[in-house]
C-alpha cells in the first residue's frame, strides 16, 4: 500500500521524506565502495516518486557530499528544484556547514536551524566536528531549540541531525555517536512536545528510544553498514529512504522504502571507504 495513500492517514497529517547519506562528489563517475553515488542517490528519488509522493516537506539528513564541493552541492540543488517540494538540508561529518551557508540559501533547498510549518517546529542540528567522524552539539544550538519549544508550547517538536544520540549495537559506528547529547537527552526527556528524533550516518534502519520518545536512523541512498558489525562491514541490503506521517496531534507513522536491487559493483568486501 502506498504509504501516502488516502486510506492510510489524515488528509492534515503532514507528508515527508527523508534522504540521507548520499556522499555525492564533484564528479557524477566516483564511486564508493565500488557504487555510483550519483546514480544511487537518483535511483532512490525515482522510487520515492513512484511510491510516495508527493510529500509536503523533504529533509536531506547530512553527508550530502563526500568531498564537500561546491559542484555537488550545486548539482544536488538542481536535481531538487525539479520536484517542486520544499527541501531542508543539515550537515554531516563529510559536509561543511560554512559551505552549506553559502550555497543552501534560497528555495526550495535551503539550510537553516528551524522550521515552524503548521503544527509542527522542526529543528535541523549541527553536529559536524571539524577533522572528526564523530559528532558534537554547538550548545548555543541547543538553547535556541528550547527556547523556541518554550515560546510556541503549541507546537509538536522532531528534531533532525546526522549523527545518532545513542548506540545503534555497532561497536565501530558507535565510536562516532554525539559527543555531548546531554542537553539535548534533557530537553527530549522533560519536553512533551518533542515527539522524536531522525537521523542518518548509521547507513541502516534503526529505531530507539529517549523518555519512551522514538529515534529512527534511515539507510543511505547509496551503501549500507552491516547492523550489529564489530568492525565496518557492508550489508547486503538495497538503498532507500524514510517516509513519515505526522499527524495534527504529535503522532508519528514511519516506514523505509527501499530499491528491488543493490547497487551495481558494490564491494561487499570493502574495508572502509
């Protein structure tokens, strides 16, 4: 069933997709782990195409680009503004967020901390840590979102960053979880309003929990870490991407979609990339 479909939700619950993970490069032939980025990442948008849309909102959850370049970023804008739906970008730990600052400034693809859209604020996270795989929280960051919480008590809260607050059973991804999620756990577990959290970096589905709060991470458009791996592995399972319905009262329903197939080339065998 199409998960966007009638017969599946509210006509006023909100529609969004989130794209994670997409380590798109300067040029449309690299390749990691022996994928086509480019061509993985469009894949993916063609499905979300076919099986649900259109959404109100898309959230691209970090690692946009793998070496950072301009001509990714620029690349991606355009592949965004032909779908004509409101995208919102935060960045990863092969992102720079000076950059998304210069480039992510006018819509529909743009980079900012907060968005009130009706019933619902949503907060797009730094956690980027220059020279580091691993994530940190800018605390100012982190007081601006519970001030905003405070001054719209009204308003449903999820919050989206790239990396994962809380182990995901992966002893060597969880070497690069946030660093300080203090206080951002504090205001998860004592703010009603917040109603969950998504991610990406963990290249995988993962669901948890804060303060009985879900936290989903999403796979990657292009390859996926093998779940509950000591060491890096890749998985034999197929790109795909996150859609969730948000309803007028706080609730979320949630699914990943994902292609028929792997990617073509891909290295299972891979040591890192």
């Amino acid at each position: 069933m199409n998960p966007f479909s009638p017969d599946s939700g509210s006509d006023s619950d909100l529609k969004i997709l989130q794209i994670s993970d997409m380590h798109l490069s300067a040029s449309i032939d690299d390749q990691l782990v022996g994928v086509n980025t480019e061509d993985s990442f469009l894949s993916v948008l063609k499905l979300a195409q076919e099986k649900s849309w259109p959404p109100d909102l898309i959230f691209l959850t970090g690692d946009l680009s793998q070496d950072s370049s301009a001509e990714s970023y620029c690349r991606l804008i355009q592949h965004l503004k032909k779908l004509q739906i409101p995208c919102y970008v935060l960045p990863g730990n092969h992102d720079v967020p000076s950059r998304l600052d210069d480039i992510f400034t006018l819509p529909p693809v743009t980079y900012q901390p907060l968005l009130h859209y009706k019933q619902w604020l949503f907060a797009f996270l730094d956690s980027e840590t220059p020279n580091e795989e691993g994530g940190t929280l800018n605390e100012t960051a982190i007081e601006n979102l519970q001030l905003a919480i405070n001054a719209h008590p009204d308003k449903h809260v999820l919050i989206c960053l790239h990396h994962q607050l809380i182990p995901v059973g992966s002893e060597w991804l969880d070497t690069m979880t946030v660093s300080n999620p203090d206080s951002l756990i504090k205001i998860i577990t004592e703010s009603s309003n917040v109603r969950g959290v998504i991610h990406g970096h963990v290249h995988q589905t993962f669901q948890g929990h804060i303060a009985n709060k879900p936290l989903y991470g999403t796979p990657s458009t292009c390859f996926q870490f093998k779940p509950l791996s000591k060491e890096f592995a890749i998985d034999n399972m197929p790109p795909g991407y996150r859609w969730l319905r948000l309803s007028t009262e706080g609730d979320i329903q949630t699914d990943v979609i994902r292609l028929d197939a792997m990617p073509a080339n891909l290295d299972q065998g891979s040591a890192g990339y």
